[in-house]
C-alpha cells in the first residue's frame, strides 16, 4: 500500500525523467517515507547523511545570521541529489541522473515539498 508522502515523491520522480528516487526524512536523516530503486539501506544510509549535511549547513546559515536553508544541490559524475526543506527540521531529496536538468528536478521537488508540508499539518 503507497502512502500519501510516497505518492507525492512518485509524483516528483514522474515529472523528472531521470530521477532515480526520492525521499522524505527528518532533520536527524532517518527517512519517514522513499521511492527508490536498489538496496533500501544503502537508499536509507545516503538519505541519512544528506541530513547530515543539510544540518551543518543550517547551522553554518544560523551562525552567519543568513537565515536557514531552502534547498542544496550536490552532483559529480554519476549522480546529482537536490534537497529541500519542508518543515519543522524534515527534508525531501531527489536524486537524479547528472545529464538531467537540476531546474526541473528542483522544481518537482519543490512542488513535493510543498504538498508534504500540506500533508504534515
């Protein structure tokens, strides 16, 4: 049975052609929800260390009195992984091919961001 957020990470990999998956997760890492192909701990483990990675960020942001985070973008040769806040420290990630185009992968998952925030209330 799909659950609602994992409809809405299908949605945002269906509107980005080279998507490989998705996921929703807390501030800490540990997913809530994902649609991926693959091993689902190694899925769970790169999920986990984007929160990581989005946690020091905000904290850098904080410090620096920028603000927090809305998304991040890291890509190399093999994979790019766009992430978005959602709210009260949870974050949505995308990952896609590195040939696909990083605006319409950021604007699919920024539609998910929204409708998982809509979803947590």
């Amino acid at each position: 049975m799909t659950t609602t957020f994992a409809a809405i990470l299908q949605r945002a990999i269906a509107d980005t052609p080279t998507a490989i998956g998705g996921a929703f997760a807390a501030g800490d890492g540990e997913m809530v929800d994902s649609v991926a192909t693959g091993d689902p701990t190694e899925w769970a483990l790169l999920t986990a260390h984007y929160g990581v990675i989005l946690g020091h960020l905000e904290a850098a942001l904080g410090t620096l009195h920028f603000g927090s985070t809305e998304y991040f973008v890291v890509t190399n040769q093999k994979l790019s992984i766009v992430v978005h806040t959602v709210d009260a420290g949870y974050f949505a990630l995308l990952a896609v091919s590195p040939r696909s185009s990083i605006e319409m992968a950021l604007d699919s998952l920024r539609v998910a961001a929204r409708k998982l925030r809509e979803e947590m209330r």
